[in-house]
C-alpha cells in the first residue's frame, strides 16, 4: 500500500509519497505565493495528490491544534491558514483521509530521512525549504497507526 503524506501549510505544503516498507517514492512542495489566489493553491495541492488516489493510496495529512495561551503564539495567522487547508484537503480527498496529530514531524536527524529531502546547502539544523517535506515524510510514516 502507498501512503501519500501531507504536512499542511498556510504558506507551504509539503508532500512525501512512500511505500508500504517506508521507501521514498517522490516528494513535492507547493508554495503559496506561486499562485494568485487561495482556491488556485488548495487546487494544486489536490492536484499533486490525486493521481496516487486513484492508484489506491492512503493519505495522510497532519491535522493541527488548537491554540492556547502556552502556546505564545503572537500572530494566530499562520494557523489559521494551516487550517484551512486541513479542512479544504478533508473535504476534497474525501472521508478515507486519515488526520495525523501534530508532534514534531520533520525534527528528526538528517540520516533519518531519503538524501532526496534533504537540500544541498542545509547544514545540521535541516532548515530549508523541504523540511516540509521532511515532515510529510514523517507523517506518512505514522498515518498507518492512526488509520481506522
């Protein structure tokens, strides 16, 4: 069975396809600010997952918390946004789309994940870009254990 993961963003999506044993198949981020309008983003998100639907895919997308005062966060925007695009991705995929809790996806060492979703110029911190990626990885990953 394949699992598309999906670490959901306001600003960026990162997506991890993988096998049944945990190998990479692909990976691919959208980023907001290449298209003009929200609707035309949440549209090429679907787009990219899609095709392994219909090859009998599972997905996975990590859901989010709600926020609280601990959280110390200033500008709730950001959340927001990632909510949005957890609803709208529930709502197109379908009720078959498994909701990961969130809890550090993407924070594991680099030798941890395929070299395809670790850039060329990240150091240590593994800071990039496709650190989305890398939690799409990780949400793949655990999208079996929380299946129905």
């Amino acid at each position: 069975m394949t699992v598309v993961g999906v670490d959901p963003g306001g600003a960026a999506t990162g997506i991890a396809v993988i096998s049944n044993r945990n190998r990479y198949l692909s990976h691919a981020l959208i980023l907001r600010n290449g298209w003009p309008t929200w609707g035309h983003y949440v549209r090429a998100v679907v787009a990219e997952i899609e095709p392994h639907l219909d090859a009998g895919a599972t997905v996975g997308v990590e859901d989010v918390t709600p926020p609280t005062p601990h959280m110390g966060l200033i500008s709730v925007r950001g959340l927001l946004d990632t909510a949005r695009m957890v609803g709208a991705l529930h709502y197109r995929l379908g009720p078959g789309t498994v909701l990961v809790p969130p809890g550090g996806h993407g924070s594991l060492p680099a030798e941890a994940y395929p070299s395809q979703l670790i850039g060329p110029r990240e150091g240590k911190a593994l800071s990039g870009r496709l650190r989305h990626c890398r939690s799409a990885w990780d949400v793949a990953c655990a999208t079996r254990k929380f299946s129905p």
